[in-house]
C-alpha cells in the first residue's frame, strides 16, 4: 500500500500547491491588468540598447504609429550629441506629450539622457515594465497589425502602447509571458489558463471597453464576444465608419439579441446622442433613467450633469419587477460618474539619481521602488539597476505576513531600505521595516 499512499498524498499536495500558485498568478495578473493608464497622449516611445541601438517610434493619441528610426546614444557609437538633436526635432514635429522607455538593457542610461533634454513644453519621462513586448512583437497578432515593419519596431510600439493604456495593450499577449507568475510552468497548464483567461474577462469587463477603438483582441475578452464576433465588429467599423450608438452593434453579423444583451453594458461609444451609450448603465435599464429624469423634470443629459437634480431622486419610487432597489441605486450611482474608470490615476514616478548598477548601491540607504511580481514568499522591487531586490515575508511588517498581496500591490511604488547587497551573486535583499 505504501506506493499507493505516496502517490495520492503526493498528488494531493502537489494540487494544493498549483492552487495556490495559479491563485498568486491570477491575483498579480489582475493588479498589472488595472495599472492606471496615462491615458490618450501623444507618445514617443523607446526600446533601448548598447549596440544595436535605441528604437524609437512616435504614436498618436490612438496608438496608431506615425515614425520609426534608431538612434545611437550609448557604446560603442555614443552619438549623444545627434540623438538629443533628433529626439528634440521628433517631439516638435509629432507634438509629442510623453515619453516611453522599455526598463531593460541601457533603459536606465537612457532615461538619464532624456533628463537632460530641454523641450519646449513639459513633457512626461516614463519607465515602462518591457515585459513580454518581445513576445508581442514577434506574435501574429504583431505580425497582421504591422506586416512591414520589423520585431524591432513592433517591440517599441507596444512598449508605448502599454504607458497609455496597459490593459488594452497586455491583453494582445499571452498572460503566461508577462512575469508576473510563480513556478507557472510547473502547474496545471489547463487550470492556470482557465484562472488567467477570467481574470482577463472579469478586468477588461470591469473597466469597460471603447467600441470604435478598441482591438479584436480586447473586444474578444468582453462578456458573450468571442474571437469571431470581435473580428465582425473590427470589420463592420473598418467598413461603416464609427458606431454612433450601442445599438447599432445589432447591425454587426452574427450579434444576435442574447450576445448584445450579454455584452451591451461593457461596450462604451463615446460621442452617441444618447449619454447612456458611454455609461455602465445597460440598455435594458435605459427607460429607468427616463423615468428618473421625468420624474425631477429634466433631460438625461442634465440629470447626469447636476448634483442636484440626482439628489432628489428617492430609489424606492423607481423599483419594479423588471429592476430591483440594488440595480436602482447603481444606476444612480453610474449617472454620477458616467463611464468612470475603476483604475488609479496615472502618476509619474523617479528612480533614485546616482543609481544605475548594482554597484552603485549601499547597504543601509532607503530608496525608491516600484514592485514588479509578487509571490508566496515575499515581493521583487524594482529601484532602477538591472537586478530587482527582493523583500522577504518577514521583511514585510513586523507582524507575521501570511499573504505578501495585503501589504503590497504589483505596480505599487514605494520607499525600501537596501539591507544586504551581494554583487557577486547578483542579489540585493530590502525591507520595509523602519522605513521613513
């Protein structure tokens, strides 16, 4: 019997295990997904390198690319000089309102040198987590939107992508290749696919998405649109223009009445003659607003502009048996802040000056971070050297920590002390303990 019980406890434990590493998995998955987003900016933005170069592409404000070339600041070229020259010309002509640098190789000394550049107007200077743009870049999905452009090219368009709008541009790859995971590849590869694709689904809907914007990929995650449908309204809005009305979606090929109403209220259209179209608010529930604004005798428009007007409203005068007193006060709550975003907003974030390699730092200083994975037993910080530090559990808070995730967020920037640097290991150990 022994064999026997060895391998049914050694499976048991090893499910536990999975669970528990596919539930750390998710819950990162999620808090990269909802990074606040710098939101719809003119971008110039940079994949850096030593030899081959930095690769710089400029966006508009919908993503779309307009320019690509390399310059070569760094070793063994150091055109510093004619780089600054051209990144300075580059932010006049596309009217750049940011900047976008992946955080690899020669990220840091790239940012240095952007520092020191003198525009015309102020213009934001971020570090972007690179992550998985080189999947991207060599993906189909890169291959179909930029067929003549090289993986180069299509690595710095993502990277820019990503500072406006993470969720729009992460979804484009797979969530196994991000690194943010713990021993992924050791789970169940089923079960992990299963709990990253619905954290995908429950964040993208969560947020709602812009229907004349958004990618095929990123519709494909909305409630009740699959691939094909997302491909129909990609094609339907290439063909006709702009949806000018949720409605028109029933236009759209094999979108029957079951699928709009499944995914109607995560569909935003910004720019409809009727407000609701940008809102949470689903079309079904529309006539509630109606009754709502009949009832302070206004119109939909300034029932949604006037604090006022909203304040008279007494949610059990709306309830019926089509709408419940929850839906009702979510409806009222919805017209408050008509399509708000759940994320945080964006802000700007600095390494500390003078450091750049692990050599660089001293044991003992405090420094600034920004937390790049989280796992089981403590929490990977990035503070601007190659090598990420890692805060251990018991460096967390001076109390026992059993879940790293209600003591820090992925993305979270925070202030770590160095407490022990090994620069032949390559290993740098933080705390967060006695921190000013």
């Amino acid at each position: 019997m022994r064999p026997s019980m060895e391998t049914e406890l050694r499976t048991l434990a090893k499910e536990k295990a999975d669970e528990q590493a596919i539930q750390v998995f998710s819950e990162n998955l999620r808090q990269l997904l909802m990074a606040a987003p710098l939101g719809q900016k003119r971008v110039l933005a940079i994949d850096p390198g030593f030899r081959t170069g930095c690769k710089v592409v400029c966006l508009d404000s919908q993503g779309k690319l307009l320019h690509n070339e390399t310059i070569y600041p760094h070793p063994p070229q150091n055109e510093v000089k004619r780089a600054i020259s051209k990144i300075h010309q580059l932010a006049g002509a596309y009217k750049i309102e940011a900047i976008a640098i992946g955080n690899g190789t020669a990220g840091r000394e790239t940012e240095a040198m952007f520092r020191r550049v003198h525009f015309d107007k102020d213009i934001t200077v971020v570090m972007v987590n690179e992550s998985g743009a080189s999947i991207y870049s060599a993906s189909k999905v890169a291959r179909e939107e930029f067929p003549d452009y090289d993986v180069t090219v299509r690595g710095s368009v993502s990277i820019g992508r990503r500072l406006m709008d993470p969720l729009a541009e992460l979804v484009k790859i797979d969530p196994q290749s991000i690194g943010v995971g713990q021993y992924q590849h050791d789970v169940n590869q089923a079960g992990l696919s299963k709990s990253l694709d619905d954290t995908v689904m429950s964040c993208v809907n969560a947020i709602g998405v812009e229907v004349n914007t958004a990618s095929k990929e990123l519709l494909s995650y909305v409630s009740g649109i699959g691939p094909v449908l997302a491909k129909n309204i990609v094609a339907y809005r290439d063909k006709n223009g702009a949806f000018k009305s949720r409605a028109e979606l029933k236009r759209v090929p094999r979108l029957g009445e079951k699928v709009f109403e499944q995914a109607a209220g995560f569909l935003r259209v910004r720019g409809s003659a009727n407000p609701l179209d940008n809102s949470a608010v689903h079309p079904e529930s529309y006539f509630v607003v109606k009754q709502m604004a009949a009832k302070v005798g206004c119109g939909i428009k300034d029932l949604i502009n006037n604090d006022e007007l909203r304040k008279q409203l007494k949610p059990g005068d709306f309830i019926s048996d089509k709408t419940g007193l929850p839906t009702v006060k979510d409806i009222i709550q919805e017209l408050a802040k008509p399509g708000r975003d759940p994320r945080e907003k964006f802000g700007v974030f600095e390494f500390a000056k003078g450091i750049r390699t692990i050599d660089d730092l001293e044991e003992g200083t405090t420094v600034p971070g920004i937390v790049t994975n989280i796992t089981a037993f403590g929490a990977f910080v990035d503070i601007g050297v190659k090598e990420n530090g890692l805060i251990h559990v018991s460096q967390m808070a001076s109390e026992f920590v059993k879940d790293p995730h209600k003591y820090v967020k992925l993305n979270q920037k925070l202030k770590v002390r160095i407490t022990k640097v090994d620069i032949q290991r390559k290993r740098i150990q933080l705390s967060l303990k006695d921190v000013d």
